[in-house]
C-alpha cells in the first residue's frame, strides 16, 4: 500500500518541528584507592589501586552529561587523580 505523498511531507515537517529530545544524565561513580600487593618481572611491591584496578576504571560520559566522583583515600598518605584522554 503506497502512502499519498502530502503524508510523507507532513511526516517530514513533524520530525524537523519536533526533534527527539536529548537528556543529559548525572552519573555516580565511587572509587576507593587502597594499596594492592603487585608482581611484576619476579618482584612484589605495593602500588596504589582504584577499585583494586591499575590503572584505574574508564568512566563513560556523553556530552553535557555531569560525572560526580566520590573518591575514598584508604592509603596512609595524600594522592591527586589526574585523567587521560577523551575519546
């Protein structure tokens, strides 16, 4: 059944008049930094984990989204969380 043309250009004028709408999310993500014991070439030595991971989780975001971090400091000194990359 073929539609009537004038259905296919009302179709297309409510499409362009009435974008999808795009909502943006609020995303939660908890990283606890402890100390892991690690062997590496036959030598064990403690490093600085988040959540158990070297290196860390990859957080995933799209555009205008807010990422909220609650990080958990279980080593016995200060750190600073730096991030790579955006792809």
């Amino acid at each position: 059944m073929e539609m009537a043309p004038w259905i296919r250009i009302l179709l297309l004028l409510a499409c362009l008049w009435f974008p999808a709408s795009v909502e943006c999310m609020v995303r939660h993500y908890k990283f606890n930094v402890v100390l892991k014991n690690t062997t590496r070439m036959c030598s064990t030595k403690p490093i600085v984990t988040v959540n158990g991971r070297y290196p860390g989780p990859t957080l995933v975001a799209r555009e205008d989204d807010t990422i909220l971090v609650k990080v958990v400091n279980h080593v016995k000194y200060n750190l600073s969380i730096h991030w790579h990359g955006i792809r």
